[in-house]
C-alpha cells in the first residue's frame, strides 16, 4: 500500500491525503474544505477502484473555479497512479 499527499488547487480544501492498494481508495482524508461534503466524498470512494473515481469526478466543477474538491481528488488519484 503506498500513501499519497496532494497539495490541491483551487479549492477550499488545502491537501488530500489517500492510500493506494491494488488500485483501491483508501483512507481518504482533505484537509480543510466543506468537512460535510469533504467527508462524504471519502466514504463514498472508500474501498472504489481509482479508475472509476478518476472518471466520475474529474470534470466536477465548484461556482465556476474550473475545478472542485472532488476533480481535485480525481487529480491526486491520476497523478499517484503515474508515480
């Protein structure tokens, strides 16, 4: 299992911090950020294939900033798969 830290960009969360095992999300955590929708994006993906979230977050759009917690995390998840 590898453990990722992602400085997020254009958002109000600041960081996202997940596990990788096998292709599964794991352990999900944002730093800052809406806490009631930050939390239910990591229960949602929890134990999900990194493909499939990369795939439905990615084009998430938050009030027009051209990206969102979840893109954010879709982000992290494409650039921890290319390490």
């Amino acid at each position: 299992m590898a453990t990722f830290t992602y400085p997020t960009k254009g958002t109000c969360s600041k960081e996202i911090k997940f596990d990788l095992e096998n292709n599964i999300v794991k352990n999900v955590k944002f730093k800052f950020g809406c806490a009631g929708n930050t939390q239910g994006i990591a229960a949602l993906v929890e134990g999900m294939d990194a493909d499939k979230v990369i795939e439905l977050l990615k084009n998430i759009d938050c009030n027009g900033r051209g990206t969102s917690c979840p893109a954010q995390l879709a982000e992290a998840l494409r650039q921890a798969k290319q390490a």
